[in-house]
C-alpha cells in the first residue's frame, strides 16, 4: 500500500512539471511571463534556450559546443524579454522604465548576460537545451529600486482615522508583517506599496533601507498563510493584516484598514522592522 502512495506521488510530480517546472513549487508564486518565468517566492528569474549545430559540423567534436554556445544565447534573449516583463511596481514594469533610457537598459542586459546556467539538455539529435537564470535581488534591484528611499523617522502626529486603533496599539511591538492579499488578485511586484483606506502609505520605498531593499528585496511573496507566518523574513512575531482591495492599474499595492494601519503606525518600533523589509505578501 506504502509502495503504491509512493508510485501516485512520483507520478504527480511528473504531470505537474510541465506546468511547475519543479513538485517543489507547487506552493510557491511562479508566475509565466513570455517564454520564461518569475519565481517571486524565490526572487528569481528563469528561462529556457535551445541551440542545434550548423549542418556542416554535426558528427565532430565542435557540433557540441556549439549547439551550447547557441542554446545560451537564446536563452539569454528569452531572459531579457522575461525580465523586461517583471513589474517594480504597480505602474512600471523594466521595460517601462528603461525604454526611454538606454543607460538603464544596457546594465539591465548587462545583468542578463552574468546569469548562470543551472540546467543543460543533450539530445541525441546534437540539440541543447539549456534553462538560465537570475535573481531579482542585487544588482537588476539595485538598477530599478527607487533611489531615494530613506526610511521614514517616526512622528508625534499620526494620521486622522474614522476608525480607532485599539486601546492598546500602541504597546504592540512586531517582528514583521504578513498582509494576506489572498481573493483579491493582487499581482506581485519588486516595489510594492501597502497603503491605507485614505490613501496614505503605511509601506512602501520610503520606509526601507535601500541596501536591505537591494540585497533581499522589498518584500517576500507566499501562497499560504501558514508558510508566510513562518518565513524567517518576518522571524517570531509577525502581525498579520488582511488586504480589502489593491490599487494602481498592475495590482500590486494592497489597501489595508484604517484600523490595522492606525495599530502599525502607532507603535513606532515597528518602523525597525519596516527599515529592514521584514514583509511577506500572500497572494492567490
């Protein structure tokens, strides 16, 4: 009986890589753009290549080699295209926001060309396939993060609210937040924003560290609530808030209550967490 449960879960895990790539991501946020794909619960960027050698080689040493360099290169060029796709924020994808700079755009394709090689295919037709890879995080963040983030000090004068905060907000101090985004098709972005029923932003660029933004990124992403409560992002005491709609044409800033952004405002120790992006976002 032992042996059978074991063959039908082999056998998943063979029908779902078509659409997962790996069983492993089965719970993790991998969103297809173009011929590749986002892996937002890892922050990485994924695509495939596939190189054949020139007639005039096939059968010699060099057919090999050959076929690979061409796999990489088209591998490479599915990358860009998929990274161009990435959304920073709820406006702005890369593409949007290097089309008019080609400074940008060339470190961006600069970015492309370092990314590893973490799977190659030989098939005995002398084809290759490769899958190439890259990380949202370090050096594509550091190009299309916001500059000017400094996080905010914390005020005597909070913001008015028609609903108040719970008497004691103010004494709660939390390790990290998780805003379940989940049922309201929220899409993930490198630069979201979470943001308050008038507006206000209780989360965003201006309330992180940009070097903490850059090597980690703004925020984690999870499709269950259980794994993004455990994430070692937020650590021991996350709070939890839950997302009412989101907002801006990409979907990606999630509006919170007056009364869940009023508990995080008026504790000002929380903006030690918000410095070091210690959020993760579930969505569907």
């Amino acid at each position: 009986m032992r042996k059978k449960s074991i063959l039908t879960l082999v056998f998943a895990c063979v029908l779902a890589v078509p659409v997962l790539g790996y069983c492993q991501q089965w719970n993790e946020l991998v969103e297809q753009v173009g011929n590749g794909t986002v892996n937002w619960t890892q922050s990485i960027v994924q695509a495939n290549g596939i190189g054949v050698p020139p007639e005039s080689v096939y059968g010699k040493p060099q057919a090999r080699p050959m076929a690979l360099r061409a796999a990489k290169l088209d591998a490479m060029r599915n990358l860009l295209e998929v990274t161009k796709g990435v959304r920073i924020d709820s406006t702005t994808t890369v593409k949007n926001y290097a089309v008019e700079n080609d400074v940008i755009m060339s470190r961006v394709q600069g970015v492309v060309r370092g990314a590893q090689v973490v799977n190659r295919e030989y098939m005995s037709d002398g084809t290759v396939e490769v899958t190439m890879q890259m990380s949202l995080n370090g050096d594509l963040a550091h190009i299309v993060l916001p500059q000017d983030t400094k996080p905010q000090a914390p005020t005597d004068t909070q913001p008015s609210y028609t609903t108040p905060p719970p008497s004691d907000a103010g004494t709660k101090v939390f390790t990290g937040m998780v805003v379940d985004a989940r049922g309201l098709n929220a899409k993930p972005a490198m630069s979201p924003k979470v943001i308050d029923e008038n507006g206000q932003e209780v989360y965003g660029s201006a309330f992180v560290s940009r070097e903490f933004a850059v090597q980690q990124g703004m925020s984690g992403y999870a499709k269950e609530i259980s794994s993004a409560q455990k994430n070692q992002r937020v650590t021991d005491n996350p709070v939890t808030v839950k997302g009412i709609k989101t907002q801006g044409p990409g979907r990606s800033d999630i509006v919170i209550s007056n009364a869940d952004a009023a508990m995080l405002k008026n504790a000002s120790e929380n903006l030690s967490f918000m410095k070091k992006c210690r959020v993760m976002i579930v969505v569907d």
